[in-house]
C-alpha cells in the first residue's frame, strides 16, 4: 500500500464534497457529450455485408434480429490465430450480461470477426460466452469500418486508425460500432470508436477507477500489459502482456 494522506472523518467528507462535485460535472459533460453523439449524421449502408453465425447466413439487417438498432463489436480473431485479442475478451467478458439489458433499450448486440466461422466456434466455446459471434471472412466489412488492414497498409506504417488519430499499426485493431435500421428496412451506420473508445465495454476499469490503486497501470510496459484471457489469470500474477493494450494510451 503507498503512503497515502489519513484525515478525520470531518475532513474526508469535507474533501468529498469538493470531488462530488466535480464528478457531477462529469457526469454532466458525458451527458452533454452523449446529446452531441446521438445528433451525427447517418450514412446509408449500401454494400450487402453477408456474414457465418450459429444460424447460417445473414445480412447485416438480419442480425437486428427485429430491433431498431445493433451494436458491434470488431473482435480481433483474425485467421489462422489460435487465440482472441486478449483485451478484445477482456471487453467480451462484459458482454453477456448486458444482451437483455439492451434487447429491453432496442438494442441487439453481437460481436464480429474476420475469422472462420469454425475458428470462432472453438475460441468462444473455450471461454464460455453465449453472445452471437459471426464471421465476416469473404467480405469486405472488417476493412470499410477501419478495424482490418491490408498487408501494404501495415508495411507502410500508417493506416487510417481511429479516424486517423491513432500511429498504432497492425492487422487487427478493435473497435465499437452501431447501427440503426428504420421502417423501410434500410440500414444506417450512426456511430463508431476505437482507441481508448472501447473502453465503454470495461466494467472493470470502471470499478477499479474507484479503487486507492486505481488501475495500477503506471509501472507496465503498457496499458493493459497485466490483461489475460480469464482462463489463463494465476493467483497474483498481474504482468501479462495483451495484443493489443497499447491502444489504452491513444
């Protein structure tokens, strides 16, 4: 435990009075930030994106699964990889428990990846997730919504990442993104982030944002360098590297 100021219970709450309030505006801002969102402009999907689930072939309008709007997950599983991104899981373990949640908001959730469906089949039975996870292999949807990239983006060192915010390169990168489908069946992409904007899906970060250490990650090599997958954590062990946890500092 670090040295860390002690005080009369008079004082803290005095102090937490003063950090109440700015963590009202916060909460305000994000509220404000939210409003801001929700007012973009759509864009039309006009592609055809067909993907391999549980229930065989779908368009993308047919994984609404007849709600208005559908949130993605970009899963990193890529393939011939043995394994998912281990930070992707880290977002995946939060997901299942939200599904009925978000059906009662409207809301269908899935995750895609450019893998196999098999492939996909064999990593999700291994952790133990129920959300629906399909396969966009064949089709060019990983790389139109910028969380896949061609071998000559990757050599050359700067693909267009995170609305080209991001300088972190390689094959695979996550990513959050929704879409909306109106009464005509037409299908709009309203809203997508990458980067530290996945961090939406990390309960866990959220709840150790409220801890004395916090999210203890200043003497790693990089953010979410002590993130496994859930079934490879041993008992005090915190320093395992993640595919893809730099991303934590863009």
């Amino acid at each position: 435990m670090s040295e860390h100021t002690v005080a009369s219970r008079e004082d803290w709450l005095k102090q937490r009075l003063a950090l109440l309030e700015e963590e009202k505006e916060l909460t305000r801002h994000g509220d404000r930030v939210a409003q801001l969102r929700r007012k973009l402009p759509w864009v039309k999907i006009e592609k055809n994106y067909v993907f391999e689930g549980r229930d065989g072939h779908e368009s993308l309008a047919e994984l609404f699964e007849g709600r208005r709007q559908l949130m993605v997950q970009h899963f990193m599983l890529a393939p011939g990889w043995e394994e998912g991104c281990k930070s992707c899981s880290y977002m995946a373990d939060h997901s299942d428990g939200m599904i009925p949640h978000l059906a009662q908001r409207d809301t269908t959730f899935v995750a895609i990846s450019r893998a196999p469906y098999d492939e996909i089949v064999r990593f999700k039975r291994r952790m133990g997730w129920k959300f629906k996870w399909l396969s966009s292999s064949g089709t060019s949807f990983n790389y139109d919504f910028r969380v896949s990239f061609t071998p000559g983006e990757v050599a050359k060192g700067a693909p267009v990442y995170n609305y080209g915010t991001s300088p972190f390169v390689r094959d695979e990168l996550p990513g959050v993104s929704v879409f909306f489908k109106d009464e005509t069946g037409d299908v709009f992409h309203t809203y997508s982030t990458y980067g530290r904007g996945v961090e939406v899906m990390m309960g866990t970060y959220r709840m150790l944002d409220l801890t004395p250490n916090g999210r203890d990650e200043h003497d790693l090599p990089f953010t979410m360098a002590w993130v496994r997958h859930h079934d490879r954590y041993e008992s005090g062990t915190a320093n395992a590297a993640s595919c893809c946890g730099a991303l934590a500092r863009g």
